[in-house]
C-alpha cells in the first residue's frame, strides 16, 4: 500500500506529501525512530509515556510468537512518511481472523453479519494485543501537524480495509484526540467502562482514606489486615531485582489464572523473558509470600503518569488477598512514585469500593457496509447512552465522602 494525502501546512518538510507504507512486523522501524512518536518514550515531552505502545513492549509481542500471523494476529503497522523517507507516525495493527485477545466485544456484531451472509473475518484491528489498556492508537511525531498526520493515519485504515475488502477495521483502547480524528474519517464511536484510581495528590494511603466515608474506610482496613493474615509478605520488585527465577515463579500465577478464565493463556514465557530483559525497569511485580516461597503475584506496568494492572495468579487462596496484591498495593506505589492514576485493567465494579472510579474508555469502528453500519450506529447510541447512565448510578456509590464526589 502506498497511499498519499497533502502535507501538513505547518511544522512540516517543505512541498512534502505524507505516505503510508504497511509492514508486517514492529522490528522493521528503528528504536529511534519510534521514540519520537507520541508516547513511546520517557524522554519525549508531551506526551506521558505509555509502555504498552513502547518498540520493546510490541515487538516482544511478535517475535516471542504471541501477536503473529499463526495466533490469528498478522501485522499490517502503518507507517506515516514525508518524500523524503523520514516517519512522522505509526499506526500498529493487526488483521485478524478471530476476536479474542481484545476485550471490546464484537462477537453479536460478527455473528450478525455472517447471518447477514457476509464474512465478518478477517477484520482489521489497531490496538496493542491482549491489553485492554487506554493509550495512543495514531501515534504521531512533534515535527509534524499532529491533527495532519493523525488524520492521514485514520485515512490510511479506511484505504487498508478497502483495499483488503474486510468487513470492518477496529481502533479500541484510544485516546480522545485520536477519536475525534477516526469520526472525521468516518468511524464509529463506542464506549465502554473501567475503574481506575485517581491519586488526588495523597501523601500516603492512610491519608487516601480519610476521603472516604467511615464505614468504607473501616471495612478497606479491616481487608488489608486479614490479607496479611497467615505470616503472607509483600514484596516490590522491578528493575534489576526481577531475575529468572522470580519471572518463572510469576509465570505459574499467570498460567493458573489464565487457563481457568480463558482455556488458554495469551501470553508465553518468552515474551515475559523479553520484556524482562528490554524494559524491568517499566515493570513491578507485587509478590506475595509465604514461608519462605512465592504464593502470589500481580504484574503491573510504569507509565510516565499511570501505574497499569494487568495479571494476577496465586497457588493458594487466601481471604483479601486478591484485592491487597492487585488493587491497594498498586494504589501504595502509585502514591509513593507520584503517579496520577492506576488502571486495573477491564471490567470489576468490585473495584469500587476500594476507590477506583468509573471511568469511560473509547473505541472507534469503520464498517463499510453501509447497511451493516446504520443498525450498527443506532445500536451504539442507545449503548453510548446507557455507559453513561451506569457511571452516573455507580458514581453516586462511591466509597468516598460525599463533599469528596466530583
């Protein structure tokens, strides 16, 4: 593919015109070359970092084998350029001949167009595979017009899906700008809903739960207690100090979690050797332990803002213990570091009463069948509306004091 659309007036080569080229895998684009796209570095200022859409994050993906052509993930990464060969942006995605691994559902839509007598699959898909966490999707440089490329990008997925005559093309997890620039293109808005904490500049958990009403501020003391019940220990650690043996012992929680909850896990262990090797210092791993050995353990990822929850597995069950490993220990480290927000991954109204908030998250749809995208578009009105109805009702639920609710 080799599409053009005007250059940017401003901050841009002169007399330039963008071009999209698709490449199947991450490793084909320099390191230093994604690190001067909108949030994939530390030291780019901005943009908080993000490390799902890290060069190291993604390409672990596809060379440990866990996001490739043979798992139903075959990369189609759009990438932005001048005439002059320089990227000004990326898009990573993925056609896909399934819909697992993406946590926006999409299974009523597909089963509704094969009855149709259409073939829903294969389908496009821009996100980062197996995470259902909010970040940049049209990932663009700052030395072009930003809204410019972000707009060439969303262009570039419609020309893709058109091309490839797919049923449909899918960016989910996205943030708000990005959102606004796959509307213009001609894609569908959807929303759903997480929890997420917001650390309101809190000096330590304890003064975390003086903004909460007595009685939840009681019970989430009382929880932190019995999970540490049983002589159980926690320990921090990233960087350096996560070594093999303690990636093998996590490996084992992941395993166990992954194959009740979804037949299979998504994930292998050479991925989690990869990004132990290329990015331990974005990683903490909360492990929880008893006599002497390992029993539980939650993988969590540093963003330049956000502390990122993702696996959790025990080997054995205690009471609390889920919730003080996964949900308060992360709510300690993000105070600790001055991180603004903890994600604790999809789903879980649970989370509520431990002070996570609901908050809205974004997806975008491209359908060009235009009678499958009007039943579609009058279905994610009402759905639109009912997120935000839900939130409404849980908000007025929240564990906090009521001069606290916003």
């Amino acid at each position: 593919m080799s599409e053009t659309t005007p250059a940017p007036e401003n901050k841009s080569p002169s007399d330039a015109e963008f071009i999209i080229r698709v490449q199947e895998k991450i490793s084909v684009i320099s390191r230093e070359d994604w690190s001067k796209l909108s949030g994939t570095s530390k030291t780019e200022s901005g943009f908080p970092y993000n490390p799902f859409i890290s060069h190291d994050f993604l390409n672990a993906l596809e060379v440990s084998g866990c996001a490739v052509r043979e798992t139903g993930w075959l990369g189609q990464h759009l990438i932005l350029e001048d005439d002059k060969g320089t990227i000004h942006g990326v898009l990573p995605g993925y056609i896909k001949s399934h819909s697992q691994g993406e946590y926006v559902f999409d299974h009523a839509w597909a089963d509704a167009y094969e009855r149709a007598g259409g073939r829903y699959y294969p389908k496009y898909q821009a996100s980062v595979p197996f995470t259902p966490a909010t970040g940049p999707r049209l990932l663009v440089s700052n030395s072009v017009n930003g809204d410019a490329a972000r707009a060439a990008l969303a262009q570039g997925v419609t020309q893709l899906a058109q091309q490839l005559h797919l049923s449909s093309a899918h960016v989910t997890f996205a943030e708000e700008a990005d959102i606004s620039a796959l509307k213009d293109a001609g894609f569908l808005h959807r929303t759903d809903q997480q929890f997420h904490f917001h650390n309101d500049n809190y000096s330590s958990y304890d003064d975390f739960l003086g903004t909460l009403a007595s009685r939840k501020r009681k019970n989430l003391k009382k929880e932190r207690a019995g999970a540490l019940q049983n002589n159980i220990t926690i320990e921090w650690l990233t960087g350096g100090a996560i070594t093999e043996e303690i990636m093998d012992a996590f490996f084992v929680f992941y395993e166990d979690t992954g194959q009740r909850k979804w037949g299979r896990p998504y994930l292998n262990r050479q991925f989690y050797r990869q990004i132990a090797e290329t990015m331990a210092d974005d990683i903490l791993l909360v492990m929880a332990k008893r006599d002497g050995r390992y029993i539980a353990g939650a993988i969590n990822f540093i963003g330049g803002d956000t502390l990122y929850g993702r696996h959790w597995g025990c080997t054995e069950n205690h009471p609390f213990l889920h919730f003080e490993v996964c949900y308060h220990q992360a709510i300690d480290f993000a105070i600790e570091r001055g991180l603004k927000f903890v994600e604790a991954g999809a789903q879980g109204e649970h989370k509520l009463a431990r002070g996570y908030m609901p908050t809205v998250t974004h997806s975008a749809h491209y359908l060009p069948n235009e009678s499958f995208r009007r039943a579609v578009s009058d279905y994610l009105e009402h759905e639109r509306a009912e997120v935000a109805h839900f939130g409404t009702i849980l908000s007025n639920h929240s564990p906090f004091k009521k001069s606290n609710n916003s």
